[in-house]
C-alpha cells in the first residue's frame, strides 16, 4: 500500500493553543443545542475542513482496523456499525446546520461559501461510500453464516440496506467508470444547488407594487395586510392596509390568495403565468438544467447496471415501478370521471352567476370560481374562518392532540437560545406526567420570500443514537502526529495511491473501540419550517385551513423523528424508512384536523376567544371531500411525469420534458393544460429534492395513512378510551420503530393486516 501523508496548515492553526483560546467555530459546537445565530458564512470553509479532517482519519483507522479483523476473525456487527453510525452522524450535524441555514437564511456570501464546500463534502461522502474495506466487511458479515445468525431482525435489515447503498455507491465499478461515477455525482450536486437558487433568485425578483386598491378588489384583508407590511419593508415606510402601496410577490400563500380570491382577472391571469413559468427564462432558466439533470441520473443508473433512473430509485423503496403505475392508474380510474364532473359543475356555475352562458374559463379563473363554488355551496368565506384560526391557538391544539394520542407534553423552551432569527421558537418534548424532555425542536413559521424557501418541510437534526460530537481518538491521534488532513485536500483521490492520516495500532484500535461503545444516547432535535404569513396590521398570524393541515402534516414528519426508540442511528427516526413510506404518518396526522374534538380545541376568534359556530364547523367537514376529483388527477399527472422523465424520456431527444408533463397533464386532468406551462422549472421535489422517481411515494403513503386513520374513525374518534389505546399504538410502531422494521410490518403491528387501496378512495369522496 503505498502511504502519502498530506499536512494540513489549517489544522495545526486550529490545534494550536492560540487557536484553542480563541471562539469555538459554531458549526462545531457540541452543545446540545446549536448556536444558530452566531454562524456566519466565514464559519462553513473551516467547519468542513476541519470535519471532513477528523473523519479522515476516523475512516483511515476502521479501513485499517476491518481488513485485520476479517484476517483474525474478529469480525462483528458493532465493529463495522458502531465507527460508520458515528462517522454519518457527525458529518450530518455539520452538514445539516448548513443546508439548513442555506434554505432558510438565504444570502449571496453564504451561498458563495457553500458553492466552495459542496465539492468537499461530495468527495468524503464518495470516499465513504466507495470503501472497499467497509465494503468487503459488510460483505463478509453477510455471507458467513456464523455471523449473520447471530443478528437480530433491525440488524439484518441495517446490514441488507447498507450493502444495497453501497452497491448504488459506486463500490464494485472498475476504476474508470467509478471515476465517471465520481464525477456524474458532482454533476449533479451542483446542478440541484443551481436549480434551487434560480427558484429562490427568481421568486425574488418578482415585485408588483400597487397603488390602486381597486386593482385588489376580493383580496382578504390578511392578503392586503401582509401586501402592505412587504412595501413598507421595501421603503414604502407610510404602507398601511387600507391605503397602501401593497406589494404582491410570488410567494406561494400571495399568489393562491391572488387567483382564488383577485377578481381583477387580468391580475389573476399575470399571478398565473408568472407562477406556473418560474425560474424558466433568463439567467434563471431551469428548463435546460433539467435535461441536465434526467441526462446524468439516466448515465449514473446504467453504470451502475440497472436500465434507467426509475429502477435504480425504487430498489430501495417498498413499490415496484410496475406497482407504482398501477395505484396511479386505479386510483386515476376513479378520481378522473369525478374531476371531469367537477369541472362542468364550476363551469355551470361560473356561467350562472355571470350570466354569460358561453363563457369558457381560463387557467387563471379556475381557482378564483372554485372558491365561489365553495363558498355558495357551503356557506365559507375563507377569511371569516382565518379569524377563528390563529396561528398560536392551531399549534396550541396540535399539541393537545400529541398528548391525547401519544401522551406527550410539549412545552416552550424557557432557556434563551441562539436562534437563526427571531421569530424561532423552540419547544420540548416530555412524556406525561415527566419533566425530563425526551427530544426537542425548532419551528421556524413565517415566510420570508427570496430569503427563505418555499413550502414546508422537516429537518432532522440531533438523531436519537449513541454517538459523540467530537472528535475521535483517530483524529486525535492524527492532530498529535500533525498528520490531521481534510478528504477535499486529498490530491490523489481516484488514483491507486491511499492517503492516511492514522497508521493502525492494537492500542489505538482498542481505544477508539472504547470510546465508540461510552457514546452517550442523544436527544432527538428536529427543525420545523412552514410559510405561514407573519403577523400584520396588528393582527396575529391567521392561518387558512390548508395551512392548519400543513402544519399537521408537517408535525407529523417531526413526531417520527422526535419519538423513535431506536437507538442505532442509522435506522432511528425517518432514516432507514423506504422514502414511499415517509409520509406515512404526517398525511395520517393532517386528517386529525377534521377531527369535531381536535378542531374545537384550536378554533378560536383571535379578538374573542369563542369557538367556531357549530354549524360552521359542520359545513367544514361538509367541504373536506370539495374538487378531491382535481386534486388526485393533478397529484397523478406529477407523479407520472416524474416516472416517465425517469424511464422511458430521452434527455437527448427531441421532445421537451415540458412535453412530457403536458402529454400527462392533458391525459388525467379533466381539461388542456395551457400551453406556455414551465412549472417543471419549479419543481424541487424531484430535481433537487428527495423525490426524484419517488414522487408517488405520496399517494402510496396516503394509502397507508388513510387506512390506519380509518382505525380510529372505526373505533369512533369521540370514544376517548379506545382513541388513546391507538393513539399510544400508533406510537409505539409507526412512530418508534423507524427504519428497524420494514414499512410493511410496522403498519401490520398497528393495523393488524396490510393496506388496503379501498379507503382512501371512500375517505376521499371518490367512491361511496
């Protein structure tokens, strides 16, 4: 084996006893909480490298330590697990307060100092994947019976995902195509930063001041409010509500509220087109990054030996492609004739109270006469019902269904915490009757256009497992010898030569061992992000109720996180889950919304206090089912564009991925798509989120989540006994067992037999 050592000035300087008088970078701060509001974008380069440094010489050490054990025999489950667990988890905390503050903090100098760190990052994460040591351990412990009989059931699981991952690593490729692969998977990092930052830069550069409020006629007050504190953040310092300037940006709550309530339809028809071609022209154009995306993933999948994107994707998730067409197409079956009726059934009504009986809606009317639709037909006006629905009153009956469900506490932090911007807060989570928090998290609430991204998501941050935020005695051993190096600096990557900053010892071996096995369990911490318009006007922040399922939905995802009982890492929480089972319990928990007790718990007039009118609520439930015919189709015809782009669709052909979606669009949707649609330029969930040939996964889950709610609702929701009995249940498989289990067993252990397609569609309205 032929050894070079690399010196590293940066960690001498870091280790030096000037540096360790000095302010501890906030990045590697091993606090249980971290310090948010002190990172700044000088902190990501030396973070990084002084990560990736420590968990060079962590990997040199167990490369070292498994090709010795193999030879001695003294091969075991903990020896490859204990040191990867620890290793992932480490490099996930820097990471995450990263990416984190990326999408939520967004600015030119942090960006900048991300886009240098990406490459960095990308390469340790190939190293780590690509191991040929852990690889042959891993191996091994599969393929000797011995070994492989003494694991348990979690543990076999573990050790069956992570060869598969590896497999999907690039590991067994001969050295030119894992050099393609390498270079194929920085590719397309970059080109799903790029893709996020031309959504983020586009939606900030969308600004429409209006002065008339006529131009505004049909907007709620709570649109007019939030209109009106953005001019007067803008410079427009005497912006009120009544009399303006409003600025109308394209963040998602602005533009819903403009097509849906906007009777200016010319300014419908601007919010429209604007939205549905974002981040498609110019310097911010996506489409061509897209064909760049679906070329790469499609030559990434062939070396790897499987015929397209789409398969290499659903190897590790529950559906088969095959099975993954089939539920669109059967729930399309139904969902379809309903969508085609509730199309005629607004456009009759749109011509009736026109009076124009040849009027022939466009794109941009849609959901403006669907609104009126429901609103004639049950008595709702959204912004009358937004008074009932204050932000804190929502989450305070959130919390109250955690604990009638789950037997959770959650309380507001008391401490004073660094937070990445005021309006944070932070809650704990104890079980009943305790005051020893079991896990934490942030939850991050009101929009921040250009700033922040758009939509709602859940963050992992702290994993419930053994593991240390600090360095190992590997790294220690290698700041001592002055041989502590970053995998980014590493000069020879791809060739034959390996780079080391740790020779092996039976002494250091042992000890780093030791210190694995004293890990302390850690507190689980999620972060929480949602859109929510921010307070104005002296008014609180008013939610509609799309939001308060939102933020459901979203708690859902954090609940998973919060309350698993794994304590192996690599499998504890949504890690570990197939990615088509990961919606699971957030789509069961938004149901709850439409709960009689949960919502009159969180229903209150933000002036008054009292509750919502009996018969409003009624006329709620009444509305769930409302245009579910439209909402399927639309979920369908993304979930196929994604399995076909992924597939059958030729990145270097003549037909445009735009294409593609409009071929599906006009195949489910109960009318034409309009022609200059580029919505795909802002599709984040599969080009540079999680969700690429995955898309689906939402609708597969929904199966899941809709069957195992159906529970409740069987037992009666006001029988409060059997509800807790479930709801304690539902906590202790679905919510605790994490990755451990297969998806299919845990929603056994819950429901007693497998899901079932049947009541999502009767839950849905779409069969009776």
């Amino acid at each position: 084996m032929g050894v070079v050592v690399l010196l590293l000035g940066l960690a001498a300087c870091l280790h030096s006893p000037a540096a360790a008088a000095a302010a501890v970078n906030p990045l590697l701060e091993s606090g249980p909480f971290p310090k948010w509001g002190e990172i700044k974008a000088e902190h990501v380069l030396p973070a990084v490298k002084q990560v990736l440094a420590e968990e060079s010489a962590s990997l040199d050490l167990l490369e070292q330590d498994l090709a010795r054990a193999q030879k001695d025999g003294s091969l075991s489950f903990d020896r490859v697990f204990l040191p990867i667990t620890q290793m992932r988890l480490r490099l996930d905390g820097v990471n995450s307060q990263i990416d984190h503050i990326s999408s939520v903090m967004d600015s030119s100098p942090f960006r900048a100092a991300v886009e240098v760190t990406n490459p960095m990052r990308t390469t340790f994460e190939l190293r780590l994947g690509q191991s040929k040591a852990i690889y042959d351990a891993l191996t091994a412990l599969n393929n000797t019976a011995a070994l492989r009989s003494q694991l348990s059931g979690a543990q076999l699981r573990l050790l069956d995902m992570t060869l598969r991952d590896y497999r999907n690593s690039g590991v067994g490729l001969p050295p030119a195509q894992r050099a393609r692969f390498n270079s194929i998977i920085k590719t397309l990092q970059q080109l799903s930063t790029n893709y996020t930052n031309n959504i983020l830069d586009s939606t900030k550069a969308f600004k429409m001041l209006v002065t008339d409020k006529k131009q505004l006629a049909g907007l709620e007050q709570s649109t007019l409010a939030v209109a009106a504190q953005k001019a007067k953040d803008a410079g427009h310092k005497n912006a009120t509500t009544d009399k303006g300037p409003w600025l109308l940006t394209l963040d998602y709550s602005t533009y819903a509220a403009i097509v849906s309530f906007a009777k200016n339809r010319e300014l419908r028809r601007k919010a429209y087109m604007a939205y549905r071609s974002l981040a498609s022209t110019g310097k911010t154009d996506n489409v061509p990054i897209i064909r760049q995306i679906l070329a790469n993933r499609q030559e990434l999948s062939r070396l790897l030996g499987y015929p397209n994107y789409a398969e290499q994707s659903l190897s590790g998730k529950m559906a088969t492609f095959a099975e993954a067409n089939d539920l669109l197409n059967k729930v399309a079956k139904d969902a379809r004739p309903a969508a085609i009726r509730e199309e005629e059934q607004v456009t009759a009504f749109a011509r009736n109270a026109t009076g124009n009986a040849s009027l022939q809606l466009q794109w941009w009317d849609k959901s403006f006469w669907a609104e009126r639709q429901r609103e004639a037909l049950f008595k709702i006006r959204q912004e009358e019902l937004r008074e009932y629905l204050p932000l804190d009153s929502v989450m305070a009956g959130l919390f109250k269904l955690a604990k009638r469900l789950y037997g959770i506490d959650i309380k507001p932090v008391q401490q004073k915490l660094s937070l990445w911007h005021p309006d944070v807060k932070v809650f704990a989570i104890s079980d009943e009757g305790s005051s020893q928090p079991i896990a934490y998290f942030y939850a991050d609430q009101y929009a921040r256009p250009g700033q922040k991204q758009s939509g709602a998501w859940v963050s992992p941050f702290w994993d419930r497992a053994r593991y240390v935020r600090q360095a190992s005695p590997a790294a220690l051993q290698a700041q001592k010898q002055g041989t502590l190096y970053a995998a980014s600096s590493n000069a020879t990557a791809g060739s034959n030569k390996t780079v080391v900053a740790v020779q092996w010892t039976p002494a250091l071996a042992q000890q780093q061992q030791a210190w694995l096995k004293a890990a302390p369990l850690q507190v689980p911490l999620a972060l929480l992000v949602t859109n929510q318009n921010p307070p104005a006007d002296g008014k609180p922040s008013l939610m509609s109720i799309d939001d308060a399922e939102t933020l459901f939905h979203e708690f859902g995802h954090a609940l998973q996180h919060l309350l698993t009982r794994s304590e192996v890492g690599l499998t504890a929480g949504m890690r570990g889950i197939e990615w088509d089972a990961v919606e699971f319990p957030s789509q069961m928990q938004e149901k709850w919304v439409y709960d009689n007790k949960t919502f009159n718990g969180f229903a209150k007039h933000y002036k008054t206090g009292k509750p919502v009118p009996s018969d409003m609520f009624a006329k709620i439930q009444g509305s769930q089912t409302y245009r579910k015919g439209n909402s399927f189709t639309y979920q369908i015809t993304l979930a196929s564009t994604d399995l076909l782009l992924h597939s059958s669709f030729d990145p270097k052909g003549k037909v445009s991925p735009l294409d593609v979606f409009r071929s599906q669009f006009n195949e489910f949707m109960p009318y034409k798509v309009f022609p200059g649609d580029k919505m795909l330029a802002n599709f984040g969930h599969i080009f540079s989120g999680g969700y690429g040939a995955g898309y689906y996964s939402y609708m597969w889950a929904d199966v899941m989540s809709t069957d195992a709610f159906m529970a409740f609702v069987e037992v009666g929701t006001d029988n409060e006994a059997a509800v807790q009995k479930l709801g304690r249940r539902f906590r202790n498989s679905v919510l605790s067992d994490g990755g451990s289990l297969s998806p299919n067993t845990v929603f056994k252990d819950f429901r007693g037999r497998v899901p079932q397609v049947q009541p999502l569609l009767k839950y849905n309205g779409l069969t009776k």
